[in-house]
C-alpha cells in the first residue's frame, strides 16, 4: 500500500513530526490545529451559479498537452483529451463537477477537464482547502493542485508544485500531498499518503488543504494533520548525487495559482480496466483561500 | 495519523462515558417502545466457534454430494491469529463419502442483529490456487430468507484476507445463517469436471462480521444490469432474474454477490398493467406499457423490464372429443400420460418452458432444432388414423415438421432394427402468432427423419412425438391420437 515516492527514511521523519504535533494537539485544550489557524478568507469560489465555472476565476487547459508544450499526456503519458464542454465540466446544483468520459475525441480515448486559476488568482502562502467528493476506478487520477506562476522562465522543477491531494481511483481509502521542486521531484518527491480507516474518499466530500508559510507547508484531511514539510526536510530529502547545486533548494516562496483536474490513466495510476466504470465525476463542494 | 485518530476515539469514548453518566438515567421512552433485540456478536470463529449450535458444521445435503464424514476439522498447527483455525479437506472426485464440501455455520440463540455492519469477513488460505465455489451467509437451514453468496473466490497459498458485503444490512435483525461455504475439488487442468480434479485442503480462521466502512460504490443488479423490452400477454407471469449486487472494496477491486430475492424491492411504473410480488414475480394483469425496477436499500438496481401488454393469449381450441375415444399425449382436457417429459431429448441451446393462462398450459419450444416429447412406457396407435398437434408459429417463417418414433417390439429406443420412424412436414399449414389444429393422418409420416428413419412402419410401440424446426420458436398443445 506504500505510496512509492516515499522512502523510508521520510516515513520515519514523517511519523517524528506528527508525533511531536501529537503532543501540542494533546495539550491543546480548544483542539484548534495549528494547521487552522488562517482565517481571513481571501478567495472563495462555493460554485453557487451553474453553468461554466467562473470565468473571473478559472481558465481551461485544453488537448492532450501538446500545445502546452508538453509531450502528448501532459508529460506522464496520461490518456485523456482535456476540453471546456459542460461533458467534462460544468457547475451544478452548488457543486463543480468534472467529469471523465470514454469517448472518442480528436483521437484520444477519453476525455476530461483540467481547469486553473493562472494569471486570475495567484498567492504566495495561506490556507489553500477545497471540499472534494472523489471519483473511483482504475486509471481515474483527480488532483487539486498548486504550480509556481513562474515556470515559464524558471522551467519545472524549478518553479515548484504542491500537490495538495491527488488520488489513484483503485485506493478508494488513500489520497496524498506532495512537493515537487529541484532535486526532490518525479520519482524522488516528497509526499506522504494519509489513509481513512472506516470510510472512502467517493462515498462522501472530504476536506483537503494545506497551510503554507515561509518554511512549511502543513497537510491536512477534514482537520488531520499528517504531513508537515519544512525546507531542512526537502533539502534532506533531495537527491544531490550529481545535481545542480540548486538541488534541495525551498522554492515555495513566490505566488502559485491553483489547479483541480481528473487525468485518466498515466505512469502514476495505470490504465483503465475492465471494471472501470465510465464516466466518473469528481465534486467540489468549494474551493477556499486563506491568508 | 494512527495515533491522532486514537487519541479523538478516547476523547469521544470519554465523552460518551460522560454523557451515559449525565443521562444514564433518563426513561422518556416506555419500555413499550423497545422493540425485542437480538445479540449483536460479531465473531462467527476466533479460536473456536463463537455461539454456534453445538454441531458447529452442519452440512448441505449428502444426497447431492456433500461429503459429511471427511471434511472439516479445527486445527491446532495453522492459524491467522491466535492458535487455531478451521482445517477443510476438499475430497477427491471418487471419494465414496462426496466429492464436496460445504455446510453453515448457525447461531445457536435465535438469532444476531447483524444490521450494524456492512461485511462478513474472514481470513484464508489453501494448499494450493483453489478456487472456493461459493462463500457467504445467510442460509439457516430454516428460513433462508436472507442468504448471500459469493462464487469463484479465488484463494492463494498465504492467510489472506476476503470481504463479502452485506447488501442491506438493515434487514438482518434475527439472523442465524452465520456462515456458508461450498468446495469442490481442484480442476487443475481447467478442462471441466471430467473426474481427474484432486483434493485440496483450505483453512478458514478470524470469521467475523465487521462494520468496514470501506464499502463503496454498490450497484444492485437485475436481469443482469440489462435494460430488457418485452411483448407480453395479459395474464402472464415472468419472473426476474439475473439478481445481483456488485461493490467496491478497500482494495480497490470490485466484488459481486448474489442476494436473495428478499434484499430487492421490486416496483412497477404503472400497477395497472404489471404488479410485483415481493419474491420477484411480475403478474401482468392490463394492457399498457409498464417498467418493472428495483432497489436494495434506497439504491436503484441496474437493469429493468420494459413490458407491454396487448391483450390476453388466447389458448389453443380445447379439444371437443370424449376421452374415450382419443390416446392424449399431452392436453389439459385429458389426462397425460404417464411420464410426460417435454424435453426428453433436444438441441442443446433450447429454451423450454411451459406457460400457463386461464389454468391452460402450453409449451414453449424457443430455438428450436429438435425436441422429443417422451413418456414411460411406449403406446399402442395401431387403433387410430390420425395424430392432432396445436401449433402455434410465433418466429416468422420457421419450418415446423413432426415426426413420430415407434421403438418396434422390444419396446426399446435402440434403432431402427425392429421399429421406424416417419416424419411429416407441417410447414405450410402455419401461420404466424396463430393457433393452428393440426390432424395429421399416421400414414403420412412418410418422410426420412433427423435421426435417420425412413417413413413409420410401426405402430405399436410409438416412443416419441418428434418436434424439427430451423431454430424456430413454436408453441405446443393439445397432442393426442384419435380416430377421423
């Protein structure tokens, strides 16, 4: 079940700092988490209007990567062919539905909604959280996610993503958060899984977010906290044998913009099989910015 | 993360604790109103059985195979957890105890309240990549009413875990069938049962029911998930089929089970022309288009049955002809003959039914290449000139021929050494959706037969009336010989 991009010795650091957030949660007698501390709202979208997603706020990142500059699936060989139809996405009765479906379209098999708030809502730090209903299946990979508004000079890794929830559809019961940045990144991320013991995340909407501050970026799932990283963590974690002296280096630190897609397929999650149910949504009751 | 969820399970057992103390005490509800509860024990097997009837294993039928001597025992030297675990010997095919294995597990109170988890779960492994035929609950050798099973569960040769969901737990309020298995023995060679399977041993331990919470995505199923249209009579009574239940585990992989009919509610969009009973049988009584869905729970079953009435069937013409003077074969206005088998023999792909309105039934030969009817003890026609068939056409254009066997003195269906057999084309005296009385003279089966007679010269031991078509569907009554 261990998520691949982690190693051991992070899982080990992993559980020394909840164990130590243990001890303040257990002598803090409100139970606020430290995590939940940001409380001016900055931006929310709570999806009210249906129709199109807000234009003032998102905007479509269309095709199968390639006029992105990306080889054909974004990079991770990813099967689906992005478009801006209400198919794939659209708001309805209070909830953003994204929506993959197997189809035939401009010779993909599937196609699917990957939207962003680039050049439209950008900020470095605060509380970023949305509240999800998941989709399942084999081959369904959903994301709420974070990218630097500067890779196109300082091309990725350099301009550092924070994947504040990604989710594989065959472990219904598992999602998890990851950093990409110089020398920790692809294979060698930083990222922990976070397990629900009596529950899956597609039978209900589940919360996740993160806060993130000049040296950490806190995890969290319906107010758990189970992964705080900090810059001596990523720096730690980097593989430097032969890298660019950068390698380890903290660039969370300029503003990012956000981004919710549902990829099908991919390196990561595998193909579609046989009981994979199409078309399969995933739901986003809000998306909410905190500084 | 573990621990931080440990920690919220204490705080809130302590505020529970809490609050019991604050409320413990309150009766605002009149014990009137406490309906009678069952034990809610999760445990079927630990390390021994957990309130089992004394007999712990009770078998399935040795008259259909089950072996009740050689099968199951607890053992010592294996377990999953703890030190013990139940040891199943699968037999050989020839073993002269049974072949199979398979019993319950029953609860020997009156019964457990199961309606607070979502799945039976248990712990296995085997001595070989066996594939247990079928694991479930349910079955109580008593009511049966709710029994769930899951077939061809693959098993591995390391203690590994098996979920079986509970389709609507909320309806196992009394439940004794606590535990159900059924294993044949080992196709290695996947070539069928053939008698070259072996024996195989399995072991079964920590058998409990759980409330997982990991239970997703469940999708009811009848008539097989398919959305089905049919043309029905006034009158008639199908049954639904194809009645499952498939969801997605913790696992990630999906898992199907077959619920008994009691799990569905059955609806009908307009009662007016179709009713359901709750064991799943739909009555049509109007004409009108009606659809026929379900659900287990509050959720809506994949598949459903379009039916649109257009009238009632019209029977056959009832034969006018005392009994005295005709040999009927099969009629409801005579009696049958003794041994009437419909299907004695039969292309293989045959759909045979019979279907009865107005307390008059008739065969339904669907796909129909060949079909004896046949009965005990051959009869004598020699007394009579002609043989009636009702024949209804209900494929367009189908050929329809009838042939008569005659085992010939011995009496034994062995060739054509001492009998014959003649056949008789119909064709072109059918029509379509219409009854059509046929009285064939017996020196008319002239014709070679599909099982190599050339023409009836034989009259006193007639085996079989004979039914030939090109895959045609056909209905059938009122077979009997008589004098024109």
């Amino acid at each position: 079940m261990d998520f691949k991009y982690i190693n051991i010795r992070t899982r080990t650091l992993m559980v020394i700092c909840v164990g130590a957030i243990l001890c303040s949660l257990n002598c803090d007698t409100d139970e606020t988490q430290e995590v939940a501390r940001l409380t001016n709202l900055v931006m929310a979208d709570e999806f009210n209007i249906d129709g199109a997603p807000d234009p003032s706020l998102w905007t479509y990142e269309i095709g199968d990567g390639t006029a992105q500059g990306l080889p054909a699936g974004w990079g991770n060989n990813e099967l689906q062919y992005y478009t801006d139809r209400p198919e794939n996405v659209r708001v309805e009765n209070g909830v953003l539905i994204m929506t993959a479906n197997e189809e035939s379209f401009a010779g993909s098999n599937y196609t699917s909604a990957r939207i962003t708030t680039q050049g439209l809502f950008e900020q470095q730090y605060g509380r970023f959280e949305a509240r999800i209903r998941l989709p399942y299946g084999k081959g369904i990979w959903p994301a709420f996610w974070l990218l630097g508004n500067d890779c196109d000079q300082n091309p990725w890794p350099q301009c550092g993503e924070i994947d504040i929830m990604e989710y594989l559809g065959n472990q219904p019961t598992v999602v998890f958060g990851t950093v990409h940045g110089p020398g920790y990144n692809a294979g060698d991320s930083v990222s922990k899984e976070y397990q629900l013991e009596n529950d899956r995340f597609d039978n209900d909407f589940h919360v996740f977010g993160i806060e993130w501050g000049p040296d950490y970026i806190n995890y969290y799932v319906d107010g758990d906290l189970y992964q705080k990283i900090t810059p001596e963590l990523v720096d730690e974690e980097a593989v430097k044998d032969g890298d660019p002296a950068n390698a380890g280096q903290w660039v969370f630190n300029r503003p990012f913009y956000i981004i919710l897609n549902v990829a099908v397929g991919g390196n990561l999650p595998g193909a579609p099989n046989t009981q994979t149910v199409f078309p399969q949504s995933m739901y986003v009751d809000y998306v909410r910015v905190y500084n | 993360m573990k621990n931080i969820k440990l920690f919220k399970l204490n705080k809130a057992l302590a505020l529970g604790m809490i609050m019991v103390l604050v409320f413990g005490c309150e009766r605002d509800v009149t014990d009137d109103a406490v309906p009678a509860t069952f034990p809610n024990t999760a445990e079927v097997f630990t390390d021994a059985p957990v309130g089992l009837t004394d007999n712990f294993f009770e078998s399935f039928n040795p008259a259909e195979g089950y072996n009740t001597l050689d099968t199951f025992e607890v053992v010592d030297n294996e377990s999953y957890e703890g030190t013990s675990s139940i040891r199943i010997d699968v037999p050989s095919p020839d073993n002269p105890n049974g072949f199979l294995a398979g019993g319950i597990f029953r609860d020997r109170g009156a019964g457990r309240d199961l309606s607070g988890y979502d799945a039976l779960t248990f712990w296995a492994k085997a001595s070989t990549t066996a594939t247990l035929a079928s694991v479930g609950f349910g079955a109580d050798f008593e009511q049966d009413k709710y029994p769930v099973v899951a077939n061809g569960i693959q098993l591995t040769t390391n203690w590994t875990k098996y979920v079986i969901p509970i389709p609507d737990p909320s309806v196992l309020v009394q439940e004794r069938g606590l535990f159900s298995y059924i294993a044949a023995p080992f196709d290695v060679l996947g070539d069928g049962p053939n008698g070259n399977e072996i024996g195989w041993t399995f072991w079964l331990d920590e058998i409990r029911f759980e409330n997982t919470g990991t239970i997703g995505q469940e999708r009811p199923q009848i008539f097989n998930g398919q959305d089905l249209v049919q043309e029905v009579f006034v009158g008639s009574d199908i049954t639904i089929s194809g009645l499952g239940y498939t969801v997605n585990l913790a696992s990630g992989l999906d898992q199907t089970v077959f619920p008994s009919v009691n799990y569905f509610t059955f609806m009908s969009s307009d009662t007016s022309v179709a009713t359901v009973s709750e064991s799943g049988v739909v009555s049509v009584v109007g004409n009108g288009t009606a659809t026929i869905t379900a659900k287990i729970g509050d959720v809506s079953a994949e598949g459903s049955l379009e039916i649109t009435a257009e009238g009632a069937f019209v029977n056959a013409e009832n034969p006018t002809l005392p009994a005295s003077e005709v040999l009927s074969v099969y009629s409801d206005s005579y009696t049958n003959l003794s041994g009437l088998n419909v299907g004695a023999f039969n292309n293989g792909d045959i759909a045979i039914s019979t279907q009865v309105f107005d307390g008059n039934e008739h065969i339904a030969y669907e796909n129909l290449q060949f079909v004896g009817v046949g009965w005990d003890t051959p009869i004598d026609i020699s007394g009579y000139t002609h043989v009636h068939v009702d024949v209804q056409l209900v494929s367009a254009g189908s050929s329809f021929i009838v042939e008569l066997l005659d085992f010939g003195p011995d009496g034994v269906d062995n060739g054509f050494g001492d009998g014959s057999a003649g056949g008789f084309n119909a064709t072109g005296q059918l029509i379509q959706d219409q009854w059509v009385g046929l009285d064939i003279p017996i020196s008319s089966f002239t014709n070679s037969t599909g099982g190599g007679g050339t023409g009836l010269t034989t009259f006193n031991n007639i085996g079989y009336v004979i039914f030939v078509s090109n895959s045609g569907d056909v209905l059938i009554d009122n077979i009997y010989f008589f004098n024109n």
